[in-house]
C-alpha cells in the first residue's frame, strides 16, 4: 500500500503522447530526445506531438516534474542501456538513465499507430548491481494464463514441487500496476516465495496484475469511473485460486491464499468470491481502510519539514480525513465527483474498500489465518499487527509471527535508516531476498493445515 504513495514523485504513468516513430530505431532515438527535452525544461517539445487532453494535463507541469525528479535522484550522469520490446500490441522502450542518488528507467510505450500511449520514469536497480537468481534444483515452472474477464486474460506462471503436492498457493499482489513477481526496487518477494515453497512442495500461482498488463484499457473505458479493487485485485485472485485448484495434480489438495499488502487487507474479502480458499497468509496485511493507511504514510513523510510546513500539511491532511469520513454518506452521482475525493483517490473506489470489513470476514469463515508482519516495515507497521491480534480475538486458527529485522518486502536492509520518502529509491534498491526462515514458516504452518 504501499508504494503507490511512496512512488508517486517519481512515477509518472500512463501518460498519453503522441509521435510518429514507427521503426525500433526511430522509437529509440525518440526516447532520447524526450529525456533531453524532458530535463532541459523544453516543454514546448515534450507538448507538441500531444493530445489536447493530455497537453492540458502536462502544460505548466513538465518543469515541476523534473524538479521533483532531479530533487530525489540527484544530478544526471548518463545514459545507460536501452532495449525496445513488444507488449501486449504495444511498442515499448526502455532507457536507462544513472543520476547521482539513483537510477532510472524511462519506459514509453508505443501504441499499434506509433504513437506513445505511456510514459514513466521509475527507480530500478543498476543493470550491473543485478545478479541472476537461479530456481532450485527440482523445481519446475510453466506459463499459465489467468481469465476471470474474457476481456483480461492475464499472463502468469505455475511453479511446481518434484514429485507429489502437498498444497497449493496463490500469491496477491499490494496496490499498484505489480508484475507476477511483485518487482519492487532490486526484489522479487514473489518469485522468492513461489521458488521456496515450490522447493518444499507446493504448487504456487502468480500473474501479472490486471492493472499493469492492461492499464491504458481501463483507463480509457467509459465505466473506469466505477472501477473498485474488484477490477483491481479480487476478481482475478479468485479466478486463479479457483483455475489452481482445478490442475492436474491438485486434486483433492488445498489452495491457500498468499497476500502481500493490499493482498492481505482483501484477503477475506477474496475468500467470499472463492470459497474454495482453505486459509490465508497475511503478510504486511492491515485490519484498517486505505485510507487510514495513507495518512499513517503521508504523517510519515512529514518528518522533517519545519514548523511552517507541518502546521500546512496536517491542514492539508485534515481536510483529506474529513472527505474519507463521508466515504459512506455519498450518493453513487456525489462519489463519481473529484472534489470528493480523498487524497486524489476515486470517491467511488475508496467508498467500495469501506463496505470491506477485513477481520469481521476472517472472523466469519473461521478458516485458518497466518498474520505476518516486519518489524521494521515502515509502511504497513506494528500498530497494524497488534491490531489483527485484537480483532482476531476469538478466532479459531489465528496464528501471529513477527520478525526483528524485515521491512514491509520481508527483506532484511543492510544500512542506516532512510528517510521515508528513500523507502523505494534507496531501501528497496538493495537485495533483501526473503529470508527461508520466513518460508519455513509458511510452509509448516500450511503442511500442518493441508492434512
């Protein structure tokens, strides 16, 4: 929940431009001549080949973005790799850009026509910091589609134990556009999950998200107004929890549910859409609504500014506060208007996760529930674990683990701590793979339930 919040200065998505390159060699030297006319402050240059709509979303910003951009990365040294790749009917490239604090990978997807239809600049890890991980021995992976919507078939992979399953898992991402292996800075947590439990037996699903595979879809559908987390997130968990359970191999063995986040806090939630769902794993998961988190994340971010600048930004908050206590109150017209909306989040979409009471469906289906949580998560934190131990009082299988040294990725950090807006740029750009003792865990918690 939590990058979304945290990413959001340097992650500009989805915005539609438009060119006439139309050969890889041209959409690569487009790329570049964007970033130049992008950080020289030619905003007549980045606009001119734009719709009106989107000009008007950009004019009088692009030298704010930049500023943003050059505040956290620092100064610019150079160009790194580039690659040009097809994507679900899209052109993509990628360039990557090496700042004095960071780097940077600009990404500018290409619509059929030549056009760009998306444009970000986001942190990564440097090409030469990456190591190559390599799957264990006798564990075995295959592509796999997931469909909840004929509409959004989604690509994914299968990892598989040698020899028989003892159980199954279906991993559901945080918030925002994630891959299937929920790459997050130099991390992976979903391929380090799938890998470790597939090496101890089981069978584990993971997708790409719905979001980042077709995001300019949804974007531009009439009914995007409406768009909840079921488009989002729930629907196509429940369609993989159900397609998992129905493999070769799987007959009669359980599926448990994987949610890392925003996964977690919908994991009951998704258990009402798929009832075959034998038990949950919360891992940073949260009792709490959306947007109680997002002011957690923004007091956070407010370390720091001076007197003048704090009394401002808790105004600020005050006011966001105050539109979310109404979520309930509107009317379906009144949640469709943006001067309702909380912190720039569709009224519609929050007032749909307000109806969404996490541990009162925990509490209801009485299936088994593994809570998780890093001690040193500074997004998802304590106060939301202690909380799931407070409202699960009385559940029947509730089972609650918490670990010293893991951050929010359960990755253990090597370094002084980062200011909280350095979480993704600096934090999450070292390799903190998950721990096997995290895995350990999950899987006699799950061998034990899979009897």
């Amino acid at each position: 929940m939590m990058k979304r919040g945290i990413a959001l200065l340097l992650c500009l998505c989805l915005l539609p431009l438009f060119t006439l390159a139309t050969t890889e060699e041209e959409r690569l030297a487009y790329s570049l001549q964007m970033f130049e006319d992008f950080r020289s402050g030619n905003e007549e240059a980045v606009l001119k080949d734009m719709t009106p709509d989107m000009e008007g979303l950009l004019k009088g910003k692009v030298g704010a973005i930049w500023l943003q951009i050059r505040g956290q990365a620092g100064s610019f040294q150079s160009v790194g790799p580039q690659k040009s790749y097809e994507k679900n009917g899209f052109q993509v490239t990628e360039t990557g850009l090496y700042f004095q604090n960071m780097y940077l990978v600009q990404t500018i997807s290409f619509d059929p026509k030549g056009k760009v239809a998306g444009l970000s600049y986001t942190p990564a890890a440097r090409p030469e910091d990456v190591t190559e991980a390599v799957m264990p021995e006798g564990v075995t992976e295959e592509n796999i589609t997931v469909t909840a919507e004929e509409a959004y078939p989604l690509p994914g992979t299968l990892t598989l134990p040698k020899g028989d399953i003892l159980a199954g898992f279906v991993l559901v991402h945080g918030s925002g556009p994630n891959d299937r292996d929920e790459t997050i800075g130099a991390n992976k947590p979903f391929r380090d999950l799938a890998w470790g439990l597939a090496s101890r037996g089981f069978a584990v699903l993971r997708y790409d998200k719905r979001t980042l595979v077709y995001g300019s879809q949804i974007a531009a559908d009439p009914d995007y107004p409406t768009f909840t987390a079921d488009g989002e997130t729930a629907l196509d968990a429940a369609a993989a929890i159900k397609q998992l359970q129905s493999l070769p191999g799987m007959e009669g063995r359980k599926v448990f549910l994987i949610g890392h986040s925003m996964g977690g806090m919908l994991a009951s939630y998704i258990g009402t859409l798929a009832p075959e769902t034998a038990g949950y794993v919360l891992m940073a998961g949260t009792p709490r609504k959306l947007w109680e988190i997002i002011v957690d994340q923004n007091l956070m971010m407010m370390e720091g500014l001076s007197p003048e600048e704090t009394d401002q930004a808790n105004k600020l908050l005050a006011a966001e506060q105050e539109k979310a206590a109404k979520l309930l109150t509107l009317t379906d017209d009144e949640a469709l208007l943006p001067e309702n909306a909380p912190f720039t989040l569709s009224a519609w979409y929050l007032r749909h996760l307000e109806n969404i009471d996490a541990a009162k469906l925990h509490l209801q289906d009485k299936k088994p529930v593994l809570v998780m949580q890093g001690e040193k998560d500074r997004q998802v934190t304590m106060k939301d674990f202690y909380l799931w131990k407070e409202r699960l009082a009385g559940h029947p299988d509730a089972v609650f683990t918490s670990y010293p040294e893991l951050n929010h990725l359960f990755g253990q950090y090597e370094g002084e701590p980062v200011p909280p807006a350095q979480l993704v740029t600096v934090e999450y750009m070292q390799p903190t793979p998950i721990p096997q003792q995290v895995i350990d865990d999950i899987a006699a918690w799950a061998k034990e339930r899979a009897k």
